[in-house]
C-alpha cells in the first residue's frame, strides 16, 4: 500500500477504493437481483414480504444514493489506512497460530461493537427532529430491495463509516478479520434488505434463526419505522421490546411459502 502523505497519494487510495467499494455493490446487488428479482426467479414471488410494486424510478434512486454512500465509505478507508499508516491503530500483520482462534473472536467483538453502535444510533435517527435530516432517504424506500443496501443520505453514510476506523484504533485485528467484516456486512445489508424471506421455515425457532435478523425483520421495519430497529443481530430489539409483535406470524407465514409455487 502506497504511503498516504500528500492530497495526491489521498485521492488515489479513495479511488482505489471507491472503485472496490463500488464494484462490491453492484455484484453483491446485482447477484441477488438476478437470483430473486427476474422473470426465471419469480418463483421466489410467494416469499415477498411485500407483495406491491415498487415506485417508479425506486431503484435507480437507490442506485444514486449507493453511489454517494459509497464515496464517504471511501474517504473513511482512507482516513482508516492513513491512520494505520500512522501506528493509530491497533491493526496487526503476522499471523500466530493463536489466530485460529482469535480472528473469529475479534469478528465477533467487531460485529457486537458494530451491533450496539448501530442500534441505538438507529433509534436516534428515528427521532422525529432528526429523521428527515438524516434517515428519511433510507426510509424512502417504503418495500426495500437488494439496491436499498446503501441507499442513505451523506449524513447517515458518515454516521455508519466512523465506526469501523474506531474499533480499529481500540480492538486489535488482523485485515483476514476485517475483510470478513466488509464481507459480512455487505452481504447481510443486501438479504435484510430483499424483502424476499430465504431462510428456511421453522428458523424462526432454532438458536441461530433466533438472534440474525433477514429480509422478514427489516422489511417490517421499513413498514412502520417503530420496531426492529438492529443491523445483524435481534438482541437489542429483544432486550429493549422494541422487536415487532407480528414477526414471528409474518416469518412463519413467508417462510413456509413453496418456492417452486410460480415459475415451476
Ligand atoms: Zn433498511
Ligand atoms: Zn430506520
């Protein structure tokens, strides 16, 4: 990695990594588009959370707002490279055999960090002095879709960049765990976001079904904006009640759906 210690070594790392971050969109998107959005998947139909059409537009929208997202994304892994240039952070490079056991640890702390950081702020956004500042953009999207991943105003964008470069300067972790992360990440940001439900029926019951959220959650959230408020896990929308009452019947409704009902 070239040294970040110009505007000009700044400005070809952002677009370095803009042109990942984006390219990372429009495949992850674009792949469960395909499976789940054209003709030849419309078996998947039954499984919709929400059956209406989607507005006029609605995704190329989504598509614009990414874009942007995506730049601040940018800039804020940047500033993150600058300061592990820099030895700010606690980003390590050798792997000990130790790391069989850590990388999955410093995962889980990341994503528990990221989780917590995440919900409350969400809540915050919701607050009606706040919201059409900051979160009305994401929420423009009445039924979301697998564009809908990064759909969000600069503001919002900025609030979800800066917690990443802050766990790195407080959580040690080797770039394996933060690759998995970003991959993590991206790849729950679009199946929350399909409103399509793809888990299995009965997973609302079993340990694992429990606690990640998918499509079901996050599409009754974008419907009434009061309840599920979590990013990958259901933990804190259990703990602080603000789960939705009708997710377990809507879950079990979409999730026994054939899939083979429409398209054979
Ligand atoms: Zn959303
Ligand atoms: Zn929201």
């Amino acid at each position: 990695m070239p040294k970040i210690n110009d505007i000009t070594s700044f400005t070809v790392i952002t677009a370095a990594i803009f042109t990942i971050v984006v390219v990372r969109y429009f495949i992850a998107a674009g792949v469960f588009h395909l499976l789940f959005y054209t003709s030849k998947s419309s078996k998947w139909n039954s499984r919709k959370v929400n059956q209406q059409a989607y507005k006029k537009g609605q995704f190329q929208k989504e598509i614009k707002w990414s874009i942007v997202s995506s730049l601040i994304f940018a800039v804020a892994g940047t500033l993150t490279v600058w300061l592990w240039q820099q030895g700010k952070t606690q980003i390590y490079e050798e792997l000990g055999w130790l790391d069989i056991i850590y990388i999955p640890v410093s995962l889980g702390v990341a994503m528990f960090l990221h989780e917590t950081y995440y919900y409350w702020v969400h809540k915050a956004m919701h607050h009606p002095g706040v919201f059409r500042y900051v979160h009305k953009v994401h929420h423009e999207s009445l039924i979301s879709s697998p564009w809908t991943a990064f759909s969000f105003h600069p503001l919002e964008a900025l609030l979800e960049a800066v917690i990443l470069p802050l766990i790195l300067i407080v959580i040690p972790m080797h770039p394996l765990a933060i690759l998995l992360h970003l991959i993590v990440m991206t790849l729950s940001s679009v199946i929350n976001h399909l409103d399509i439900e793809i888990y299995p029926k009965n997973f609302e019951n079993h340990w694992l079904g429990k606690w990640i959220i998918g499509a079901t959650h996050h599409s009754l959230h974008h419907k009434d904006f009061k309840t599920n408020y979590g990013l990958y896990f259901t933990f804190w929308d259990k703990w602080m009640a603000t789960e939705n009452g009708n997710f377990n019947k809507v879950f079990k409704e979409k999730s026994r759906q054939k899939i083979f009902s429409a398209g054979g």
